[in-house]
C-alpha cells in the first residue's frame, strides 16, 4: 500500500472526524473511501480536539498510522 512517497497535511477543526484508510485499498487515500468492505480491516475514526494540521501517513508504513512518522524518508 502506498498513496505517495510523502505526508499528507490535512487541516482539521475542533470536533472534526476524519476517517482514516488502514487497508490501503482506498481511491482517495488517506481517508477511507469503504473499499475495506469484504475484509477483516477497519478504518480508523479520529475526532479532533482542536484546531491544527495533521501530517497522515502516505507511503503505508510509518508504525504510527495513520500518522507520519518519517519512515518514508528511510527507503
């Protein structure tokens, strides 16, 4: 699975939920599009607590998705 060879930057509000993709099958990754259905993958809600820019995983293996966490930068 992977989108991009780098971050996604998302910008949320307060109360917000994003839905994240953990399946990688997603057309508009990085948020889930359903295409998980059929599998024993589901995605992952997050609802923000404040205004702010996340930086979402794209390359599908950063070990703290569906959050960047660098790895992209080591392959």
């Amino acid at each position: 699975m992977s989108w991009q060879n780098h971050p996604f930057r998302i910008e949320v509000k307060a109360g917000e939920t994003k839905v994240f993709c953990m399946c990688g099958r997603s057309r508009h990754g990085p948020l889930c599009d359903g295409t998980h259905v059929g599998t024993d993958i589901t995605p992952r809600a997050v609802t923000f607590d404040a205004d702010k820019t996340v930086f979402a995983c794209g390359c599908g293996h950063s070990g703290n998705r569906p959050y960047c966490d660098g790895t992209h930068a080591t392959f």
